[in-house]
C-alpha cells in the first residue's frame, strides 16, 4: 500500500475505537490542601525596568 492509499479497514477500525466512551473511571474532583505563597513588593516601575533589562540581553 503506497503512502497516502485510503485503508478502509483501518478506518473503521479507528471509528469503532473512537466511539466508545470508557465510564469506568472516577470523574471526581480531587481536593488539593495547600499554601500559595507570592512576593508582590515591588512597584510596577521596579517591574517594567527589569523586564526592560531582560529584553535588551
């Protein structure tokens, strides 16, 4: 079969593949107990001038 050639059989086989639907999973949401920490000092001049300084190397 050349590169390109329509595989019927391959395609159906991917139509049945692709049709089914597994439900056998849990679809609950997992809970995540945490901290979040950010630095949020700096002024926006601070920030535009490092970002400034980034670009420009």
């Amino acid at each position: 079969m050349s590169m390109g050639a329509y595989d019927e059989a391959e395609h159906e086989r991917r139509e049945r593949k692709n049709s089914e639907v597994d439900a056998s999973f849990d679809d609950d949401r997992t809970d995540y107990e945490g901290d979040i920490q950010y630095e949020g000092g700096d002024s926006t001049e601070q920030l535009l001038e490092q970002f400034q300084e980034i670009q420009s190397n």
